[in-house]
C-alpha cells in the first residue's frame, strides 16, 4: 500500500522553475488518492485608465473636448539583494511566510539581531506545515524582506544575515 507522493524537495524545485519559465501560475501532480499541487501569485494586471464620457449637453460650446491624458505605469523597483549576496537566506519552498511562532507572539528576529547558526528565523508554512527556516551561520540580522503572512516562492530573498 502506497502513502501517496513522496516529498521530494527537488521535484517541487523543478515545478516552481517550470512555473517560472512558463508564466504558468499552478502545477498539479496527481496520482491516485493523492496530490502535489505548486501556485504561485499571478502578477498583478496593469490597469490603463479609460477615457470618460460626457454627457450631451455637458461640455461647454465653445472648447473641443480635451484628449483622456496618456498614463504611463510607474514602475517602482524596490531595492532587491543581489541572490549572490552571502547573507541571503532564501525561501526553500513555496509556501506563507509567518515571522512569529503565533499570532500576537513577539517575531523570532528582529532588524538588529544577533543570531546563532541554526537558530529559527521564520516559519514557512507548506501543505498545512510549519517547517522552520534556520539561520545558515551566525550573523547579525541586517534586513527582513518579507511580512508575516505573505505568499512566497522558492528561491524568494527572505532575509539577509551579515
């Protein structure tokens, strides 16, 4: 009798790439009684703002209706680590990052932290899993780049220890 798919963290590797390469934003493997499924955020629709209509009757006789104003998107990039940096601890897994042990309990780290190698950080929470997220090595907590609660995907600059 089979327990379902094996966990193996390089096949999840492979489909969140696939994910990637293709735009595709959900993968599902499903055999028998049981499934693997990996998703990720869509990105967000740009919105074009559209022209309004006036009502006959509304605009002045004497000026010509004045052209919708072109909108460009603003892009605002923010300061991403570089993924080379060796202070980047990096998201092992697709899953909803939570930076405290429960709601309304103090974070595990906070900017400024003196942390020891193998000390928790955060807690990804993957297939209803709170698996806990390690320091790499002893450092000092110099940024924290996701919020509690927020979807992330592998590979996904998590913090930076220096």
């Amino acid at each position: 009798m089979s327990n379902g798919i094996q966990f193996d963290p390089e096949a999840i590797r492979a489909l969140a790439q696939i994910l990637r390469d293709t735009d595709l934003t959900e993968i599902e493997l499903v055999e028998k009684d049981s499934r693997i499924r990996v998703a990720r955020k869509p990105p967000a629709p740009q919105q074009a703002a559209a022209p309004m209509a006036w009502p006959a009757g509304l605009l002045p006789q004497a000026a010509p209706p004045a052209a919708a104003p072109v909108l460009s998107p603003v892009t605002v990039e923010a300061e991403v680590p570089d993924a080379k940096h060796p202070g980047l601890v990096a998201s092992p897994m697709v899953g909803v990052a939570y930076l405290s042990p429960e709601p309304g309990q103090p974070n595990f780290v906070t900017v400024g932290a003196k942390v020891a190698q193998g000390q928790t950080l955060l807690l990804i929470e993957a297939m209803k899993t709170f698996n806990q997220i390690r320091a790499p090595r002893a450092g000092t907590v110099t940024r924290i780049l996701v919020e509690t609660g927020t979807p992330v995907e592998y590979g996904e600059p998590l913090l930076i220890v220096e």
